[in-house]
C-alpha cells in the first residue's frame, strides 16, 4: 500500500523516526492519522505576556470549542473554538532559490475567528519569543490522547477586520543574536565595548588581541584553548629565547619582547571545559549552541543527527570571530563547509544534516496517485542549472592576509601562504561540458576546512551530486505528513516525468497545512 507507511519497511511510527518516536501509540492517534480522511480537532496554546496583570498567561484555542476531562493532565480547562485555520508551517533546507549556503528559518501561521471582536484585546498580549504549541487529535479525544505536532516560538500578532493571525518561527528566532556578548572592560584602552574574541577548531594567523600594552599580553579567545602552537612576529614564527609565555587557560600570551611587526598566531581553538577543542563541522555547532546559545545537551538537539553528520564528515575545520557576527550567520558559515543544512524540528529541538543524493533502495515513506494531489517539476537554481561540471571547494583560510610589514626572513612559501584568504580545491568533468556547452560553475565555496584533501573530497562529492541531470519536484499529498523530517527519502510513482515505475527523492522542503489536511513536498530527485 502507498501512502505515510512506507513500501517494505519499519511503520514510521516504530522505526527510524526519533523526532516522533513518542507519538506512537498502538490507538486512537495511530488509527486517526492512518484514516485518508480523518476527523481532526486542533489544540493550540501560546504563551503571552499579559501588561495589565504583569505575568504570563497561556491562550488557548481550538476549531470547535474544546475542555478537557477532570482526569487530563491538563485539567477542566476550555479551549475557545477561534481556530480559522489551526496552523501552516514551512521548513526548506536552503532560501529560496538556492540549494546552498544559509538554511532557511521555519516559519508559519496560525489564524483565529475575530467576526465578533472578542479578540481585539489580544493586542495587550505580548507573545513574541514565546512558546506556542499545536496538538491533534480526532474529535471527542480526550485532551492525553492528543499529540504535539508542532512546537514553535511567536513572531507576533496581526489584526484584521475579522481575523487575529500569529506569525509563528522555528527556535532560530531565538537565537538572532550577537553569538558573543561578553565585551572587553578596557576603560584605559582601544577595546572598550568590544567583543572578545571566539575561536572554533583550528585557526591559523589570527590576529589576537593587545589587552596589557605594558606586560606585552595577547588575547586570542575567550575562554581556554587547546593549544597556541606559533606566534608571528611579522610573518616570523618567534623561536628560542624569543618564545612567548602561554596561558592557554585563558587563551592568552605573554611576548618575551616588544615585537617589530604585526603579531599574529595559530591557534587551536577553546575547549569549552573538555579536554580537547572540537574541530569536526558537528561537535563545534554543537558546542557553540550550547556554549552561546543557551541550548541544553542533549535534550535540545536531535542526537542522532548529529552521529549522522559526524559519519558523513569529520574533517576538522577552523573559524575565528573577532567581530559581533550573530549565531546564525555563523552556523551558515559552518554548515556551507560541509553541504549541509540545520534547523529545529518541530519538537525544538536542533536538527542538522548533509544534502545526499536520495538513497536508492531506502525511503521512509512512498506516496502514488492515489494520495498526490498535484505534483509539479522545475529546473534546479540558476547556478547549479542546467548541469554542473566544475566545483570549488576552499580550505585553510588565512585569518589576516599579510602583503607588507612582513620580515626579511620570511619565506617565499610563507608569503604566498599570507598573501591569500584561502586556498582551492577543484573537481571537474570536462565531459559534461562537452555534452552540455552551457553546463554550470558554482561559486567558490568559502569553507573552512583546515586539509586540502578534505576540501578536495568535499568538491568531489558536490560534483557527483549536481553533475547529473537533477530536478526539484513540488509534491502535494493528502493527509499530514506528522512523521516527515527534511532530508527523508521518499518514493514517488506518478504518471507523468518518468515517474511511473517511482523515483526515490530526497525531502529539501516540507510545508503542513492544517487547514487542507494536506503536505507538500520540495523533493530533489
């Protein structure tokens, strides 16, 4: 049979699905979402701050009027039949036309019935940040037998004549922020206000910071490091009597003279209280968030997400912030590296992953003209389109580009090395250009591997994604899709695009319509 159960394979709801695994319940939720057809009553709770009485309040909602039994867990408490539409929630991989680079933040809505005004006063109801949380269940559960399917946090409030709408976002809202917020304290200085530095993995020719111009003391992290194995002194690594004294508790150094040139250094980066400094793509995300973000190990993160990009690459990487870059942005820059994508599933909880081509013979869930609704093909992003023959992959950036100022004893090999950003790895297919002339260069990818073969087998691997013919295809099915996660292989067998034996596909965009009972799918193939 087609449709949410998979053709040859575990029922989602007991194999493979860690994000939903505790809404399997051999019952009523099982048998209500098997149904094509189902009876669907929603629950939605937000959290807002009330002005007038100075605390939090939970608003609650639902399509037909709800209240649950004296037994629930929540218990005697009504939920007012104001649900227009119970929600629509978007997550993509990537923004909008693109295939790459930043991951797209889920976003989404949820609409109430306002006909009678008895909502007007929302508007004294401060729920952006805050948590709203969406259950289903069939009409007459009781309220334990409903099932979270979407926990998200508020973007705000927007009024119309007969509507109040909630715009809704992933976790990601929360942390668009400065990613460090410790400033120097440095009244006598240049740095007062500034923030101190954060380095991640291994990072070569920093420029750290002078914070005691008297005692010649050096800062290049904010917090412990692993190592600070050279320090330059005009492009010169300092040796013998020369060697600076390390403080690598407090990632500092101490020069033994005043220096000639420019002082910069390598460094290998903090350790967040472990033993070692994390340098794969997945432990430093996940050190950062917990360090930065505020994000608990492991109940705010996906874990075997993170198992499975580790396995998929471990090569080690290197990122040095001296600035007030927010977390986000340096999430992109770390997920870029590695071809990959991150967002909260709809637990909260940070998921990551590396785009793959879809697995052949695997695929958790198959879908086929009984249950699509419409489905639609188009062309891959302009870059990447109409096929890809050549990738650039860059490796061991140099933090401080260095032309002049530079020591007589620095060699040739060195300068090149200082003179550059990064270095470049290529793979390319000169046959695919000769079958299609117009065959596509990406921009360079600005990664942050600190090996060249790294980089090298990372183009590789984006060569022999995109240098065959690739599609997007728009798959609208029947029924929600509770259980699909982004970068899920799918099958789809339809009638048209050569689809009719079936093509397995890789989920990039998934978007839930609460209203319609409906899913569709962004699904490279």
């Amino acid at each position: 049979m087609l449709g949410l159960h998979p053709t040859g394979s575990q029922p989602l709801a007991s194999g493979g699905y860690a994000e939903f695994a505790y809404l399997y319940v051999p019952g009523l939720f099982e048998q209500l979402i098997a149904d094509p057809a189902p009876a669907l009553e929603f629950l939605v709770e937000i959290v807002a701050w009330d002005r007038a009485a100075g605390a939090t309040t939970t608003l609650r909602y639902s399509m037909r009027g709800f209240t649950s039994g004296p037994s629930d867990s929540v218990a005697n408490t009504h939920y007012e039949g104001r649900l227009a539409s119970p929600f629509r929630f978007s997550q993509s991989m990537f923004q909008a036309g693109a295939l790459g680079g930043r991951s797209e933040p889920s976003f989404g809505t949820i609409r109430l019935i306002n006909l009678d005004g008895g909502l007007d006063g929302l508007a004294d109801m401060a729920v952006d940040g805050r948590e709203v949380t969406v259950r289903a269940g069939g009409v007459g559960f009781a309220y334990d037998d409903f099932r979270t399917i979407l926990s998200a946090r508020a973007e705000g409030w927007r009024f119309t004549e007969t509507e109040v709408e909630l715009a809704i976002q992933d976790q990601v809202i929360a942390l668009d922020r400065p990613l460090q917020e410790t400033l120097f304290d440095d009244t006598a200085g240049d740095l007062e206000g500034q923030p101190l530095p954060v380095a991640l993995g291994i990072c070569r020719n920093v420029t750290p910071r002078l914070v005691d111009a008297a005692g010649l003391v050096y800062k290049v992290a904010d917090g412990a490091v692993e190592a600070i194995p050279a320090v330059y002194d005009g492009g010169v690594a300092l040796t013998g009597g020369s060697v600076p004294t390390l403080d690598l508790a407090n990632g500092e150094f101490t020069l033994a003279a005043s220096p000639a040139q420019e002082i910069t250094c390598d460094v290998t980066g903090q350790t967040f209280g472990a033993a070692s400094a994390p340098v794969t793509a997945g432990a430093i995300i996940r050190a950062l968030l917990v360090e930065y973000g505020g994000l608990t190990d492991p109940d705010d993160f996906v874990p075997d997400d993170f198992t499975a990009v580790e396995a998929d690459n471990d090569a080690a990487i290197g990122l040095y912030i001296p600035d007030s870059r927010t977390i986000p942005a340096i999430l992109d820059d770390i997920i870029r590296t590695i071809g990959g994508f991150y967002t909260f599933d709809r637990q909260r909880r940070f998921s990551l992953g590396v785009l793959k081509a879809p697995n052949i013979g695997s695929y958790v869930a198959a879908f086929g003209e009984t249950e699509i609704v419409t489905l639609s093909r188009r062309d891959l992003p302009d870059e990447l389109a109409p096929i890809v023959w050549r990738w650039r992959v860059g490796y061991r950036r140099n933090w401080t580009v260095q032309t002049s100022g530079l020591a007589g004893a620095v060699t040739d090999e060195r300068r090149a090395f200082l003179a550059e950003e990064t270095r470049v790895q290529t793979a390319e297919d000169a046959s695919v250009r000769t079958a299609s002339p117009l065959a596509a260069e990406p921009p360079l990818v600005p990664a942050l591997y600190d090996g060249a073969a790294d980089a090298a087998a990372e183009a590789a691997r984006l060569l022999a994604l995109f240098g065959v013919p690739r599609f997007i295809y728009e798959v609208r099915v029947k029924a929600l899709g509770y259980r699909l996660r982004l970068n899920d292989t799918v099958r789809v067998t339809y009638g048209r695009y050569g689809l009719d034996g079936g093509r397995t596909m890789r989920v990039i965009g998934l978007t839930l319509d609460g209203a319609r009972n409906e899913t569709i799918l962004e699904c490279l193939a």
